[in-house]
C-alpha cells in the first residue's frame, strides 16, 4: 500500500486504537492521511509520513454536542469537504473509515476519488438506532 486515507468523525486521539492502527499503517505506507474533526487537543507525536487534518477549529466534543442543528450539519459538511479535497489531492490505495460518519463522508465523496480505492468499515462501536435522534446526522450514517 503507497497511499492510506484515515477517516475518523471525532479526534483519533480519543481513540487510541484508531491510534495505534494509524501508527503500524504508516509503517507499511509511503503516507498516510488521517481527517477529523478538532474536538480534544493534539498530544500525540505522530510520525512524518501520517499527516492529520482537522475539519473544523477546536471545539470539545461535549461543547458541540450542545450545539445548534445547523451547526452540527456546517461540522459534517466541513469534515466532508475535507474528505473530497483529500479524494482529489491523492490516488489512494485504501481508505478505511472508523465511524458511521466517515463512512458516510466516504459514500458521498466516492464520486471524487480518484481512481477506486479499497473501502474498509471499521468501528468499534455497535450503532443502537434507539439513541440517535431520528433523521439527524448520525441517524444517517447509522442507516
């Protein structure tokens, strides 16, 4: 693999096996982009060929779930313009997508990859319709 595209809805940080997947990935890759969202300050070191890009400013993940409708869809929409900028910028090999949002993000900025990447779905959390608000964001993602 030469080229991996990361896609996680909230910071990898917070998701230390996201993390660590990311770490041994750009072991085996020539780069490695991760896209998410700035919601928990960056600690980490993370090597030179695994590069983060944070769709929105900060903001704590707690703070913008608080938020109003209309701004947790301009969150969504600007993770998923990042995702299609970094669908044009690179052929990439593989993207995997660590939640329903990226995936979703995925599903609708596939018309933009260049050529057709491997899609891996990975999540770690069962998605439980029942606590969701219904047709919100994350309701269609889950869906």
């Amino acid at each position: 693999m030469k080229n991996i595209l990361i896609l996680i809805y909230n910071h990898p940080e917070s998701y230390p096996p996201t993390l660590n997947a990311a770490e041994e990935l750009s072991k085996i890759a020539a780069n490695v982009v991760l896209v998410a969202r700035n919601t928990d300050r960056e600690t980490w070191t993370y090597p030179p060929n695994l590069k983060v890009y944070y769709s929105s400013e900060y903001c704590e993940i707690r703070e913008s779930e608080r938020k109003s409708i209309g701004k947790k869809i301009k969150f969504f929409l600007d993770f998923l313009l990042l995702i299609i900028s970094k669908s044009l910028s690179r052929k990439w090999d593989l993207v995997i997508a660590y939640d329903p949002m990226g995936l979703l993000g995925c599903r609708i900025a596939k018309f933009f990859f260049r050529g057709k990447p491997l899609l891996w779905y990975h999540n770690h959390d069962v998605f439980e319709e029942a606590q969701v608000r219904k047709y919100s964001i994350q309701w269609l993602a889950g869906m």
